[in-house]
C-alpha cells in the first residue's frame, strides 16, 4: 500500500504524518480495502483549491474537499484509488463554525473524500445521502476513538 501525503504548510496536517496514514488504513480497512492500494491526500489553501475546482471541474470557487478517484480500469499491480484535495481555510473555518476542533474537520474532510474515492455519492439521491452519511459516522466514530 502507498499513501501520498503533502502539504503546502507542514503545520497544518492536525496530526502526525504516521497518524494520519494509519487513519486512513483504518478507514480504507472498514470499506473492505486492507492492501494493494495507492492514494494521496493534499492540504491546500483556497486560492488553489479554486484553481484545481476550476481546471478540474469547471467550477470557478474554493470548496472544502475534493475527491478525484482513478478509473478502475487503469491496469496497476494494485489498485489507485485516486486523490483527496482539502482546504487548509475551509477546514478552519468549518470547524470553528461546526463548534468542533480542526482535527475532528480534517478527519470529517478525510473519510467524506475517501467515501467519494471509493463510489459514495451523496449528491445522486436521498438514500446515497443518508447510506454515505451512515457509513462516514461509522468511520469517525472509530478514528475519534485512534485520535484521543
């Protein structure tokens, strides 16, 4: 397994680079997925995460995370789940608002974009929606548990 972690700013991943991969171990492992995969995470700021959401999706603003998954059909010794894009300013802004630490936001961002990697779709229907959402609370529920 390879995860890819990067950061425009060191001090803003809310934890350990070994934490954090080990979250995303846990979290790919609750989905079923325990070896042979690829993904990358990147921390940015907003100026760039509208330059990505414009350039790859045409959309002309900052969002809290983005989710790029590689087409299975890509043929790799294993599998290239693709790559999760959070902003550092959204991150701190919705975990102020939220009334929760950035940690807790960072991990919220993590499991929402690891769902979008992996087919989770809230935005198709209301059962997707509340399937998704079941799903990141069972993942956050146990990585709060690897976080204290």
């Amino acid at each position: 397994m390879d995860i890819y972690l990067d950061c425009v700013e060191e001090s803003a991943f809310p934890f350990s680079e070994e934490i954090v991969k080990n979250m995303i171990q846990t979290a790919l492992s609750h989905l079923g997925i325990h070896k042979n995969y690829e993904i990358s995470v990147l921390l940015v700021r907003d100026e760039e995460m509208q330059m990505i959401n414009r350039e790859r999706r045409g959309m002309d603003r900052t969002t809290d995370v983005l989710s790029f998954p590689v087409a299975e059909t890509i043929p790799h010794p294993y599998r290239v789940l693709g790559e999760v894009v959070i902003s550092i300013d959204k991150m701190e802004v919705q975990a102020e608002e939220i009334g929760h630490s950035v940690r807790d936001e960072f991990l919220r961002l993590l499991v929402h974009g690891i769902l979008h990697l992996n087919g989770y779709d809230h935005e198709i229907g209301q059962k997707e929606e509340i399937l998704m959402q079941k799903m990141e609370d069972e993942i956050l529920e146990i990585l709060y548990k690897l976080a204290d």
